[in-house]
C-alpha cells in the first residue's frame, strides 16, 4: 500500500484531553498531513486523530474536543477555509490552536490562512523537530487557554478580538508589499493604484464611526478604479438595504435624484448585488442587460427606472468578516477611464485590487462595528432609564449632526482627511450626548407630566455627569464627546444652560450660560439637531408635533436658541436630514 493511503481516517469518539497528554485532530483527505503530524509529535504529548476533510468535519471536531487542529488547506479549493472561519467563529472551537498545513511553501496560501484564523502555519517540507517544537508551542497555549477561559474578562477578550484583526490587517499589508514586488513590470499607473491602496488601508484603520466609514469605503473604491457610480449594500436578516450611494453622472444633472433611504432587495438570485450576498461570490459583466440566462443571476433594473440611469458594466463583491460572516455588498457601475470616458467593462486587474481592498475593508468594518456595539451598550444603559434615548434617536441625532457639519465645512472648503477626521469625531460624540442621564432618577426620567422648577434643575445636571465620563481621557474622541455633552444645551442668546459651573457646590451659576461662538461648533450642531428630533417625535409628555409647526419654531429661534447660519444650513439639507429620518424610524 503506499504511503498515501496509509493513514485512514478514523471515526470520531467523544472525549476531553487530559492536561498531561494532549490530542492533536488533523483534518485531510490525503495521508501525508497525519503521518507528518505523527512523526512530530511525542507520542507521551500528543495523541494524533486524523479526520476526513469533508462537510461532517467540524461535527466531528467539536465531538473530539481536541487541544490543536490541524487542516490541510492544499486542493485550491474554498472548503478547508471555510472551515478555519468556522472554527474561529464557533464557540466550541474558537479558542483551540488551529496549524494551517500546506503541501509546499506559499506566501498566498500562508496569507489567506492567517487571515482566516489560525495560529501557525507548516508545510510538507518542514523539519520535523521544527513542527514538533511548534506542536508543543499550540499545546502549551490549549492548556493555558483552557485553564484560563472561564477566568477572562469581557474588556480582555474584546482586546485579544482587536489584536487579532491588528495581525489580520498587517498579513493583509505583507500581502500587499508581495503584488506590490509582482507588478512592477506594470505601467506607472497599475503601480500608483497599489500604493494608494495601502494607503487607503492605514486611513480606513483610524475611523471610528461605522457610518462614516462605509462611505469612505465606497468612495476609495470607486476612486481606485474608477467607476462612475456605486453602492454599499447593508445586510439586514435576509435583505440588502440600499444604505451608500454615489453616482458622478446623477450628481452632474441638474434635477434632484431621487432618494432610496427605504428601497432594499432580497438576498436571492433575483439581482446582482442580492445573489452576491447570498453566495459570497464576486460578480463582474460588461453589460447588466445583456447577462447570459445561464447565469446564476439577474439583473434588477429598479435603479435605472427610478433614475433614468443607464447601468453597463457591473462589479458587486460581497463584504465578509473573516469569521465568514457577511456584512453586505460593495456594487460598483459603469467603469470609466481617467478622463471620465466610459470603459469597456471593468478589467481582472480592478477586480483583484479591489478584492484586496475589500479585505481591508472588512478588517476595518469588524473594528468600527466593535466601536459601535460598545457605544451602544453603553447607550442601552441610558435607554434603560430613560425611554426616550432609542437607538433610533441617537442615529437620528447623529445623522443630522453629520448632515449639517458637511455643509458648514463645505462653505469654508474644509476637505480631505482633516473634514473627514472631524466628522468621525462629531458622529460619535453626538451619540453620546445624552449619556449623563444615566445618573438622574427614574422618576425624573419617566414622569409623564411637566417638570416643576426643582426637578428641572435636577435633570440639568446630566450635561456635567456625562461631561465628568470624559474628564480624564486622552483622545481627541473623548474631547469631542466632552464639548457636546456638556454644551449642547446651551443657548445662541445665553440663556441656556449649564454656563459657568460654581466649583464649591458644582451647580451652574444661574446667568451664565455661554453665548454665541463661545459655545463650541459641534455643541451648536447636535444642540440643534437634538431639539429637531425631540420636536419631531412622540413623548411620554407630548404627540409628535407636524413638520410644518417643527420647522416653523426652528426658523422662529434662530438668532436666539440657536446659531443663525446653523438654521440656515438646516434648511438648505433638509431633504438630506428628511431622509435620515426616515431612515431610523421609532
């Protein structure tokens, strides 16, 4: 019998590994990998199974309870790496060392292994006292990580979660440097997109706001290879929500384009971007209404009907986590040159670009989502006391805070990464600006009726508990969260509140509130937009007042409660804030 069909794979037994002697799984199809780990391992350290690599194979492992696993990823096939995701995303495996084994040394094959997960990486050739020494090393850390699991924090684990993609991001940038070396027989531009794109990659790592980031990404990727229209596709269950778009030709035409802050399609076969989504498999043709009816796919025509666009060339390609899991679609129309000109179709070499700036991206998506979710845990706090702090009220709040901030700096010709960074900043400290109402009663809270004079004194002072959460941080974020949070209550005119605070009793100074551009920008901002959205919706104290009534007081207090170019800004993005609105209803 030869040497590849010496090792047969064996039926699983359920067991759990002692702490003296260990269990090594390797997943194959072939018999090289078990005999390679066999010879490796001590037989006194490690017990060796060997599995078959096929669709029962994490059943089997998570039966096993191994203390490393070993897959081999050699075939070119996408089966043994949805596997690693799995066994990265699965709570049953996600702390056991996985070894990634390759029949030959491959920087591309030990890239795309690290970036699915696992900790180590061998091939065929590797000396076996080398691969022993790096099998006691995973087994070393399974002993460690399982006396260690039940003992770990939530901030500790959240940590190791964002080392983890740090390690993914730079595998990502040693995958970069290596087509960087291939393409430099490629003309000057090819070579000038690579390096854009790697700066693009270290950019997208420093926003924070899920939201800014997401039109970030759509924008880079449309500016690397040039296409003249696009969207960003959210995934919600088992639909795609129209979420991100850009298109130069519709910006270009003098009527308004229509808005599609409600439009969605269904993650199915029916058009592109819903197949993508629901394959993970990237889609790329010259013309969307000449598909050949043996694809997969359709082409939906709902945006060309709407808009009188004419949709050609089409690349759409999934946003996927590398725990597999799919955020949604990056859809990119109508590929043009670098005058403007219309392009045949988008080329192979755009679609390998932008599958690597993709991954990029999504490394940067998972760590802002991470943001996002503590923001918003801390914020449930808040909406646990306070019924009127939704999630839907602290995007509104955010949207419109945005909405406006890109007008006001569009008037000074504030652009570029340093109108993008202050964005950043402004979104997520207009999330948090009613945070200090976690330190008021429940009483005030959720009282139904008006408030007597001592009890609004009392609920004032949210603004200084919430400003005393940021006192001590170092960022810049948690400036911008300091100056919003205790000014956005303040008053065009003065007479808002809390004005300067009397350091013996840390009460406001009734009079003192603070005026005109001594309060900050981004206070005035979210103060107005704050008071937009509480006017616009249901209380436990009021009905939600009509638009016109809303629209008519803001335009009534201008110069007054709020600062008279922000009215005017108002106004001028009120279709914009209008569908925000719509966008996060009660």
């Amino acid at each position: 019998m030869s040497d590849e069909r010496r090792s047969t794979p064996e039926t699983p037994q359920v067991t759990t590994p002692g702490w003296d002697r260990l269990m090594a799984v390797v997943v194959s199809d072939e018999a090289w990998p078990a005999d390679l780990v066999r010879a490796a391992c001590d037989p006194a350290d490690f017990e060796v199974r060997h599995l078959p690599r096929d669709a029962q194979a994490f059943s089997r492992i998570t039966h096993l309870a191994p203390s490393v696993i070993a897959v081999d990823i050699s075939g070119g096939a996408r089966e043994p790496f949805d596997l690693l995701r799995a066994l990265q995303s699965q709570p049953e495996t996600s702390a056991t060392p996985v070894l990634a084994l390759a029949p030959a040394p491959d920087p591309l094959l030990r890239a795309a292994a690290f970036a699915a997960g696992v900790e180590d990486v061998s091939h065929r050739g590797t000396d076996p006292e080398e691969l022993r020494s790096r099998m006691r090393t995973l087994g070393r850390l399974a002993s460690a990580t399982s006396r260690s699991l039940q003992a770990e924090a939530d901030l500790q684990r959240t940590r190791e979660r964002l080392r983890e993609r740090d390690r993914d991001l730079e595998e990502t940038r040693h995958l970069i440097d290596s087509m960087r070396s291939d393409l430099q027989a490629d003309n000057r531009t090819q070579r000038t997109r690579v390096d854009g794109m790697v700066q693009v990659g270290l950019e997208l790592n420093k926003v924070q706001d899920f939201h800014v980031l997401m039109d970030r990404i759509l924008s880079e990727a449309r500016r690397l290879i040039n296409a003249d229209a696009g969207t960003v596709y959210l995934r919600e269950g088992k639909v795609l929500r129209f979420a991100y778009a850009q298109n130069d030709t519709l910006a270009r035409q003098s009527t308004e384009a229509p808005r599609f802050s409600s439009l969605s399609i269904a993650v199915s076969d029916h058009s592109i971007a819903g197949w993508v989504g629901s394959s993970g498999e990237t889609v790329n043709v010259p013309d969307a209404y000449a598909i050949d009816p043996s694809a997969p796919f359709r082409f939906d025509p709902t945006f060309d009907r709407l808009t009188g666009y004419r949709t050609r060339s089409v690349l759409a390609m999934p946003l996927r986590t590398s725990q597999g899991r799919s955020v949604g679609v990056l859809q990119l129309l109508n590929a043009v040159d670098q005058r403007g000109m219309p392009r045949e179709r988008f080329q192979e070499s755009d679609q390998a670009l932008l599958t690597h700036f993709a991954s990029m991206a999504t490394v940067a998506i998972e760590r802002t989502q991470l943001v996002d979710s503590m923001i918003m845990r801390m914020l449930g706090m808040v909406k646990t006391r306070d019924p009127i702090e939704t999630g839907q009220h602290v995007e509104r709040v955010a949207g419109f805070s945005t909405a406006i901030f890109e007008e006001w700096a569009r008037r000074r010709g504030l652009e570029g990464p340093a109108f993008e960074r202050q964005r950043d900043r402004l979104r997520i400290a207009a999330k948090m600006h009613d945070v200090g109402k976690v330190g008021i009663s429940d009483a005030l809270l959720k009282k139904a009726g008006k408030l007597t004079p001592e009890e609004y004194e009392q609920m004032k002072q949210h603004v200084m508990i919430g400003a005393r959460f940021f006192l001590d941080q170092p960022t810049e974020f948690d400036d911008a969260a300091r100056e919003v949070v205790l000014n956005h209550h303040e008053r065009w005119d003065g007479t808002g509140y809390p004005g300067q605070v009397d350091p013996q009793t840390g009460l406001s100074i009734p009079g003192t509130g603070k005026r005109g551009e001594s309060i900050p920008l981004f206070a005035r901002i979210v103060g107005l937009a704050d008071v937009f959205d509480a006017l616009s919706s249901a209380r436990t104290y009021k009905d939600a007042w009509p638009e016109r009534r809303v629209l008519d007081t803001i335009r009534g207090k201008s110069g007054t409660h709020f600062d008279p170019e922000l009215v005017e800004i108002f106004f001028a993005r009120l279709d914009a804030v209008r569908d925000l609105r719509d966008a996060n209803p009660e």
